[in-house]
C-alpha cells in the first residue's frame, strides 16, 4: 500500500532508510524486531541495561501502530492520513536514532561477542564505536579498558598495530612452518639414502664375508704356484745343464776319437745313447710344461684374486646386476686349466676388461 508521504527512519549510526510503501516499511520493522529480541534473550541479563538491546519492544509497538496507518489509508481522506503520518514520524520512528541500531551493521557480530567478555565491555564497545569518545575516569575499569581495545580492533582493524603484530607473528610461524616442512622432507630424504646406503654396505659386507675366503684361497694358490713354478724352472734348468754337459763330453770324444767301450757304432751303444737323449728330451718337455703350467696357474690365481676385488668394488656402488653377477661368479669357480692335458677346456674367464665394459653398459 502506497503511502502518500514517504516515512523516514534512521538508526544510531546515521544510517537513514525512507519508505513510500506501508507494507515494505511494516515487514523491515517486523524484521528488525526479530532480530534484536532474539539477541536479547540470547544474552539474557548482559542486555536488560543497554537500550539498544531493548529496542525490540519500541519496534513492537511501531509495528503495531502500522495498523492505524493502514486503517487512515482505507479512508481515502489523504489530509488526515498525511497528518497522522507526520505524527506518527515525529512521535514514534523519530526517537528511534537514539535507541536502535540497524542489525545489518558489520560491527554488530564483534559488538555482540565482546558481551561474552563482561557487560561493561560490550556497552563500552558500542558506545566508543558510536561516540568516538573514552571516559578516562573509567579506565580505571579493566572491564571498560578491555572495550575500548575491542572496539579500536575493529574500527582501526586493517591498521590497528595488534592486528599487524598478529599478521606478523603469522607470517613468521608461516614461515617457519614452511622451514620446517622443507628441512623433514631434507630429513626424510637424507634417511631413505642413508637407509639405501646402510642396506647396499650390508649386502656388501655379506658378499665379503662370503669371498673373503675364495679371495685369501687365490691369493695363497698365487703363491703356491710361483714356488711351484720356481722349482720346476730351477729343476729344469739343472736338467738342461746336466743334459748339456753329457751331450759336450760324447761330442768332446767323438772329436777326439777315444776308445771307450761303448761304441756308437755298436747297436748297445746306439740303443744307450738314444735312450739317454730320449730321457733327457721327455724330462726337458715335462718339467717346460710343469714349470710354464705353474707360472699360468699363478697368472690365473691373482686374476680370480683382482676379479673378486673388483666384483666387492662393484656391488660397493650398486653396479652390477644378477647376469653380471652370475657370469663373474661362474668365472671365478670355474675350472682352472692347467696345460698339462691335451685338449683341456674350461669356460672362458671374462678379463678385468670385459668386466669392467661390463658394469659400464649396466650404470
């Protein structure tokens, strides 16, 4: 229903809302009336004092009055209704600016919580919010000292040095939190290698222990051969003297044509001397081969030694596969070829450069 002059209401704050319409006006006022009782009773005794929490009865009886106002405007007698509303403007929504407060304020959620601190403080808060003004003598309340803080929070809080402190203090414990974050993934980073590492060392160790003893084994297998090869040489070199010496004294009385009992021309002493050379022939060749194959069985030994090192040094740095693994294992167990035998054959031994090739291919 339109009215024939607009109605006019302000709050505490200044605000003003102007109405040409009766029932747009009556459901605003029902609205705030609502809200404000229902806050009431929210805060129960911390609101009977404060007269902005009482408004909702002031509101009750201008809704109510709404009535009268539309009952004048049924009359169609537009003089008396322009009248009865200036009246009702003056004596009733007037009085309003210094009693009520618009529920849609920002400030009211802040205003309203600073109640759960004490009674003073929430009259304090509104009322320094409103006025701009401090009673001095009442600081001397921690009450009344704690509302006017709550209330400078809010109206400076964008530039208020508590605000700025709290924004502070957050932006270093972000930080800090975000050191932290970094320096436990740094932290768990440096564990799972470390764990990697300590679980390679063990596997390492496992195989020492494991080619510790085929490692001395070839080590002393090395020098038992080069003994061995030693005396076959030095036998053999013996032989060879003695064998010499025999040769150049038959030469010797050959050229000088003495008579000995035992002639060449004879068929025993043709037999004899060739038996002679043929000894001396099958001793020289089987001690060359004992000698020859001592030092290879020497050469083979200290290869299988370095071939283990190298194999340790390799699984040390995590390297080398299972079919690298396999294939240095199945050569260093392998058979050994002596030479002695015709025809003697084992699997071929990879060299250090094949394994080394090897474990290159693999990284």
């Amino acid at each position: 229903m339109k009215l024939p002059i607009p109605i006019t209401i302000s709050d505490a704050t200044g605000k003003t809302w102007p109405f040409d319409r009766l029932d747009t006006f009556k459901k605003f006022v029902k609205e705030e009336e609502s809200f404000w009782k229902e806050k009431h009773n929210e805060l129960g005794l911390k609101g009977l004092t404060n007269s902005y929490l009482n408004v909702f009865s002031q509101l009750a009886s201008i809704s109510a009055l709404t009535k009268d106002l539309k009952t004048m405007l049924s009359s169609n007698d537009e003089s008396s209704t322009k009248t009865h509303i200036t009246n009702y403007q003056t004596a009733q929504l007037n009085p309003l600016s210094t009693s009520w407060i618009w529920s849609g304020h920002t400030f009211i959620t802040p205003w309203l919580d600073s109640y759960k601190v004490s009674q003073l403080s929430g009259d304090t808060f509104i009322q320094v919010l409103l006025t701009k003004n401090i009673s001095y003598p009442s600081l001397a309340s921690y009450d009344y000292f704690k509302g006017c803080i709550l209330a400078y929070e809010y109206d400076l809080q964008d530039e208020s040095l508590f605000t700025k402190r709290t924004d502070a203090l957050k932006n270093s414990f972000d930080h800090l939190k975000d050191t932290l974050v970094s320096e436990k993934n740094d932290l768990v980073s440096e564990i799972t290698n470390f764990k990697a590492e300590a679980e390679n060392i063990k596997t390492t160790y496992v195989e020492l222990m494991r080619l510790k003893g085929p490692a001395e084994y070839w080590h002393r297998r090395a020098n038992e051969c080069r003994a061995q090869g030693k005396n076959w040489a030095g036998l053999l070199g013996a032989t060879i003297i003695i064998a010499g010496f025999i040769f150049v004294s038959l030469m010797l009385a050959w050229l000088h044509a003495y008579n000995t009992e035992l002639k060449l021309s004879t068929l025993e002493g043709a037999a004899i001397f060739a038996a002679i050379v043929s000894l001396f022939a099958f001793a020289i060749k089987t001690l060359s081969k004992l000698t020859f194959s001592s030092f290879h069985l020497q050469r083979d030994a200290e290869e299988r030694e370095q071939l283990v090192h190298l194999y340790l040094a390799l699984s040390n740095e995590n390297k080398i596969d299972e079919a690298s693994r396999s294939i240095i294992l199945q050569a260093l167990f392998s058979r050994t070829e002596s030479g002695l035998l015709t025809g003697e054959h084992s699997p071929t031994m990879p060299t250090v450069q094949d394994v080394v090739k090897l474990s290159k291919s693999n990284g």
